[in-house]
C-alpha cells in the first residue's frame, strides 16, 4: 500500500489522511510535496516579469547572455508585489535604462 502511495500509482484516502493528520504530519505535503509555508512560485508574476524584461531589453535594442537575463528577470519578479501593469512598466523603465 505505502509503496503505491509512494509511486504516485495511489493516493491516500480521507481516512488516511485524518490518521496522518492526528500525528501532527503536514497533511499538505503528503498530498503535493510541498510544506505549509513553502513559498510557492507565482506563475503569474512570474510571466509578467519576463515579458517586462523582455520587453525593455527589445525596447533598448539590447541582447544579454542568459545567466544574466535570467538574475534580472529573478529581480524583477521580486519587485512586482501583484502583477498589475504600474510594476510592469517600471520594470521596463528599469531595464532600458540600465
């Protein structure tokens, strides 16, 4: 039984999972792979800080090696608290002018 749980052949039923659950197990990782306060990748964001960063490098007609393209779209994503357009466009700003 274990084992097929652990092939992802079965998943563990509710009874199961309450049992898990009075031992105190993080009932969320047994289910996804993924603790309760694990920051999860926003994918949303995510997309909006690469297309910013591209968008910047094609306004400024500038071309970057990957390593680094992918430091500034990392950096961009943490700037955008919630992906709305005002962070977008300062990141665009950013990028063409540095």
């Amino acid at each position: 039984m274990w084992g097929k749980y652990e092939r992802g052949l079965s998943a563990p039923g509710s009874e199961v999972l309450s049992k898990f659950a009075a031992t105190g197990a993080d009932i969320l990782y047994v289910i996804t792979g993924r603790r309760k306060n694990e920051p999860g990748l926003d994918r949303v964001r995510l997309a909006v800080a690469i297309e910013a960063v591209e968008e910047g490098l094609s306004c400024s007609v500038r071309d970057m090696a990957p390593a680094r393209k992918a430091e500034l779209i990392l950096a961009a994503y943490d700037l955008i608290e919630e992906p709305q357009a005002q962070a977008r466009e300062r990141i665009i700003r950013l990028v063409r002018a540095a």
